[in-house]
C-alpha cells in the first residue's frame, strides 16, 4: 500500500517481474527432473500405526518373513535401516490375510515410519527454537516504525523496514558458503562445515544473542524517550533505526543456521518418500511457532497485569510505555532453556543412529527382529 501511493506504476512493476520470472521458471521445465507421485509420506506411516494396532494382539515370532508387497515401496532405490530391537510397529508388518494397504505393510514403510518417530523429537524441540525468533523479527520490525528512519534527506518508509533482514540474509548466504563452511570443514574434517544438528544449535544461541541485543537496545531506546518526555507519544525519533542492525543480523543468521539446518536434516536424515517435503515441514513449524508465539504473549500479559497495576507488559500500542526489554530477556531465557532441550534430543538421536545396522536380507526375504 505504501509502495502504490509512492509510485502509481509500482503494480505494473510487479507485474511485469512476475510475469518474467514466470517465463524464467518455464523456460527451464525440459531441465528439470521429474519423479512420479508416490503417495504421502503421512499416509503411509499412518498406516504402519494402524496396521500395528489392529494385530496389537499378534505375536511376532523369529520365523516370520516379512515380504515387500511390490517394487514401488522401494523409492528412490534407497538402502533402508533396521533395527535390532523388537517393537510393536514390526507387527504391522505381520500376514494375516489381508494384504490391504491399512493391514499389511511392507518392511520399507515400516523403516519409514520408525525414522520418522525418531525425528519427532528433534521437530517438537526445534518448534520451540523456532517461537522466540517470529515474535524477535515481528517486535522488532515494529520497534523500528517508532524511531528515527531518515538516513540525510531520505526516509525509509516503515514498510520497508522488513527489507532489512531480507537484504542481510543475502549478504550472509554467500558469506556463509564462500568464507565461514570453507573454515569449518578444515576445522571439522566434514564436508558441509558442521552438521545440521549443529547449525541449528548454532541458530538457536544467535537467536538468544539476539533478544539479549535487543533488550539492552530497547532499554536505551525506552530510556531517551523517558528524558525527552515522549512517554504520551508512539514515536521516538531520538534515536536512529539503525541501532537495530546488529539484532537484524543476529536474527538473519538464526535463520540461515536453525531454518536452512533443519531443512538439511531432514533431506539427510527422512525417509525418502519425505525428502521433497523438507521446506513444507520446515514452514509448517514455522507457522505453528507463530501460533504459539501469540498464546505466548496473551500468557505473559494475563500473568504480568497482576503486579504491574492491570497493565501487562505488551499491552497497548505505544512502545515507549511498554515493557518489551523485559520481554525480550524472557525470549532470551525462553530461547536458552529451547537450546538445552534441543541439545538433549539432537545427541539421543545421534546415538540412537549409532545403533542402527543394515537391514538382513535373507534369499530375498526381510525378517522382522533376531
């Protein structure tokens, strides 16, 4: 809105890039490859579960072939792991007559589905990495309307503030993969610097440097506005909208490390049925962040209204009467205890993997268990 009331021809402009990046994007169709549909990956671990509870009362003895029902389970033509261990979901894989897809399931999805609730973890504990870097990136933008954006004779509209941890984002991806992963894998001896687990802890302390940032900012910010008197007033052009570069920058490499880590984990580490899907999950728990982040707020202000005079800490509009640099130390301690949790459960996984074997293959036969 604000870029059409500047420029009349401004839709036109986008127009015109969208329709060029569309003939860009269909020029290279020939190039791309192209893989048939398989089916969702949801659909099939679903029913390795309700296979597995519909013969919850079998038995599964060491002389029962589990046999794949048919090549198409086998994709991408993909080694799968087994473990060693006996579990219930290995009694989906039980014949008992009924070859339906939601009674017998092949080896292959069973594999899938025991990847798959490995990962879990690291999915639910990345969510919570995930909630203080929304409601950073939101508050912040915000912040920034309310200070001084002129840079001489020149003012960036507040609309624009969000092209800030946009154009460092592309600053520090080639940054990233011309200088700092060259450095790490001589450091590390791995060919992608650091493992994805690793970038996305690495993500998530950015990410508590980043609320610390902006608590001590907000807390000098808040502190001009109170000696100019402009307490009554939304605004505070006392202090330039720059003083929110470095939390911009923090905030860009949480997303570079935690977001991009997480997708690289799971092209590694899902099943391959999964794989394509890695950025939809990876926005999927970004999505569910940002809800969690609004319950978050509307918790902290019903809790902060009893000791603050009925006045919670992000109540109303006006920045310069709020507490948003005490909030930002809660995100800061939120995003901290988030980092630990996500520590636990990314080394459980990794020895958990350590304990995988191949998979016993026997005259073409599969068998559950030893």
């Amino acid at each position: 809105m604000v870029l059409l009331r500047s420029c009349p021809n401004s839709a036109n402009f986008s127009l015109v890039a969208y329709l060029h990046g569309l003939l860009m994007a269909a020029s290279g169709v020939r190039f791309y490859q192209m893989r048939n549909p398989t089916g969702s990956p949801l659909t099939r671990i679903l029913q390795v579960i309700l296979a597995a509870l519909r013969k919850r009362h079998s038995i599964i003895h060491d002389s029962v072939a589990l046999q794949e029902i048919g090549e198409a389970v086998c994709l991408d033509g993909e080694d799968n792991l087994y473990t060693k261990r006996k579990e219930f979901l290995d009694k989906a894989c039980i014949y008992a007559g009924d070859t339906s897809p939601w009674s017998f399931c092949s080896t292959t999805q069973l594999d899938e589905t025991k990847v798959f609730l490995r990962m879990l973890p690291i999915f639910i504990s990345s969510l919570l990495i995930f909630m203080p870097f929304t409601l950073l990136m939101t508050l912040t933008i915000q912040v920034g309307r309310t200070m001084d954006r002129r840079i001489g004779t020149f003012e960036i509209s507040s609309a624009s503030l969000i092209a800030i941890p946009i154009a460092l984002h592309m600053f520090l991806q080639p940054v990233s993969s011309r200088f700092i992963t060259p450095f790490l894998r001589r450091m590390t001896g791995d060919k992608h610097g650091i493992s994805p687990l690793q970038r996305i802890c690495a993500g998530s302390m950015c990410g508590a440097v980043a609320a610390c940032v902006g608590a001590l900012v907000e807390s000098k910010r808040k502190a001009l506005a109170e000696g100019h008197h402009l307490t009554r007033t939304e605004t505070n052009d006392t202090m330039s909208v720059f003083w929110l570069v470095i939390q911009f920058l923090l905030l860009s490499a949480m997303e570079l490390g935690s977001f991009n880590g997480l997708v690289e984990f799971i092209k590694r580490e899902a099943p391959p049925g999964m794989k394509p899907a890695a950025p939809a999950v990876q926005s999927a728990l970004v999505g569910f962040a940002s809800w969690l982040a609004c319950i978050f707020i509307k918790i902290v202000n019903r809790h902060t209204r009893y000791y603050q005079g009925g006045r919670g800490w992000l109540d109303g509009s006006n920045f310069n009467r709020t507490n948003l640099d005490r909030f930002f130390l809660l995100l800061a301690a939120f995003e901290f205890v988030a980092l630990i949790n996500f520590c636990f459960w990314a080394r459980k996984y990794a020895k958990e993997n350590k304990n995988l074997v191949p998979r016993l293959e026997d005259e073409g036969h599969n068998y559950c268990g030893q």
